[in-house]
C-alpha cells in the first residue's frame, strides 16, 4: 500500500516539473516556429511605401525610337554640305539698294567638275564679279567660275520670287517662280532633267550616247526649247515652240564654240497668223555680225575676203 502511494506522489512531481519548461522532445516543431516568428517581421516602412507608390506606367511611344532614327537620318539626307552625292559650299550674291534689295542663295562645287557638253545652258558663280553667270558653253578659268550644285533661292525684299536646283552646272528638278505680292502667286513651273526638260524626247546619234535632238513636250503637245546637236556635240539648232508651233528667233550655230550663224524670226506666238520664217540677223565664223534685215548688208565683201 505504501508502495503504491509513493508510486502515485513520484508521477505527480514529475508531470508539474515537464509542464514548467520547453518541450525538449520535438526540436523540428520549435525550429519550424521559429523561422514563422521570424518571417512575420515585415518593415513597415516598407511595407507603407509599396502601399502608396502608383505603377510604373511605360509612357513612352514604342515607335519614338524609330521615328527619331528616321529624322537622323532626314537629316544627313539634307546635309547643307552635299548635294546628290557631291560636297558643296554656300554662297549668296546681294544687289539693289534698301527697298529693292535682291538675295541669291545657292550651292556651288569646290572641286570643278564639267557640266553636261549637250546641255544648252550651263551656270557659274563668279567669285571675281560676285554674280551668277551663264553660259552655252563650258569654261575654261574653273578657277573663277565655280560650277553651281545644290538648292537655288532668290528673294525680292525678303520674298521668295524664284526656286529650283541644280546639278553639275545645269537646271534640275523642279523650277517656280512666284509674283512678289500678298498672295505669293505661282507664275511658272518647269520641271529639269540635269539642263533638259524633264518630258522632253531625246534622241541619240545611231547606238551612242551623242544627243542628236531634243524635242520639249509638255502637256502632251510639244512646247518648250527645242535643240539640236551636231555629231561633235556643239549646238546647231535652237528655238522655241509653242502648242506646237515654231514662234519668236530661231538660231543656227557653227560647229565650234556656241557661235552663231544665222536668226530667223518666225511669229511672236502661236496665237499670230502663220508666215514664212525670214532671215534677221548673219555672222561670219568669227562672230562678227555682217547682216541685219533693214538695216545693212556686208554679206558681198565677206566673200570678197
């Protein structure tokens, strides 16, 4: 009996004292419990800063990229120092006083290149008289005639009265002149193909690339500057036509050097009455003028020479 309760008062001692203290019999449960503890710790600045900051929001246009390329790359096509695959320089010519002051702008090329022979015109700047300058022919002092290249623009009082460009010393592109008033009206517009009219009909000396004839067509009825070449390159016919008609001077040339032959007046304009064309002015082959309808006729002592 005594044993037994003995037995009894051990087992109550031993359950007060496991129910003071941690549980030693399960490590795995306590170390689970304490990584949760661990983890509850949130820093609650943190946490109030992720609360309020809106979204990151991606404003920016996906294609700015790509626009913006394409601008840079405008930009290098409008370089003001090349022009269709040539280095250029700037110029300006300035005449006229304060209330009639007229500006030329233009580009012309630093290192002479020789325009197109078959081009009727060809244009220069000449950096001794400070002026644009034409010619029929090409030049010889490339030293002072600089070859014009690149965009054109001449104001009037600080208004655009004409437009265009050029290429290797000839009209190119599109050509516009305008009326210096309130309305700006546009008076003429050609369109160039490096010196020739952009619809003009070429023809060619058999399969070489000698021009033999350029009929100027525009509208679909021939109108413009006719031209016409010998087999060496020179001009030998220039003239005008209008809807379809001969009218005003034409002039034939000698073979060499743009000279000049004869004029012949044909009518004003197409809207005249048709007459045959009759001799105006001759030169001799040293551009000197030996006849003028009406006025003299040195034609016998040239011969005579």
């Amino acid at each position: 009996m005594k044993s037994s309760v003995y037995t009894l008062l051990i087992s109550v001692v031993l359950l007060s004292l496991g129910s003071c203290g941690q549980p030693q019999w399960n490590s795995d449960y306590n170390l689970d419990m304490a990584r949760l503890k661990e983890n509850s710790k949130v820093d609650a600045g943190a946490l109030a800063s992720a609360d309020t900051t809106q979204p990151t929001i991606e404003t920016k246009n996906p294609l700015e990229d790509e626009v913006a390329e394409r601008k840079k790359k405008r930009k290098v096509k409008r370089s003001k120092r090349e022009f269709l695959g040539y280095k250029i320089k700037r110029g300006y010519t300035k005449s006229g006083g304060r209330y009639k002051e007229t500006i030329e702008t233009f580009g012309y090329l630093p290192e002479h290149e020789e325009p197109n022979e078959y081009a009727p015109y060809k244009y220069y700047f000449d950096t001794k008289k400070k002026k644009l300058a034409r010619s029929g022919s090409n030049v010889e002092d490339t030293d002072r005639y600089k070859v014009l290249h690149g965009p054109y623009k001449k104001t009037l009082d600080g208004e655009v009265v004409e437009e265009g460009y050029f290429y290797v010393g000839t009209k190119h592109l599109r050509w516009e002149k305008y009326r210096n008033n309130e309305d700006h009206t546009l008076v003429d517009k050609e369109h160039y193909e490096k010196g020739f009219l952009r619809d003009a009909v070429v023809t060619f000396y058999g399969d070489t690339k000698k021009i033999k004839e350029v009929m100027p067509y525009e509208f679909g009825e021939v109108q413009g500057t006719y031209y016409r070449f010998y087999e060496n390159g020179e001009l030998e016919w220039s003239g005008q036509y209008q809807k379809g008609r001969k009218v005003g001077v034409w002039i034939n040339y000698y073979d060499f050097r743009n000279r000049r032959h004869y004029e012949y007046q044909y009518p004003e304009t197409a809207y005249d009455p048709p007459h045959e064309p009759y001799l105006i002015k001759e030169y001799n082959r040293h551009a000197t003028l030996i006849y003028e309808r009406g006025k003299f006729d040195k034609r016998e002592q040239e011969k005579d020479k």
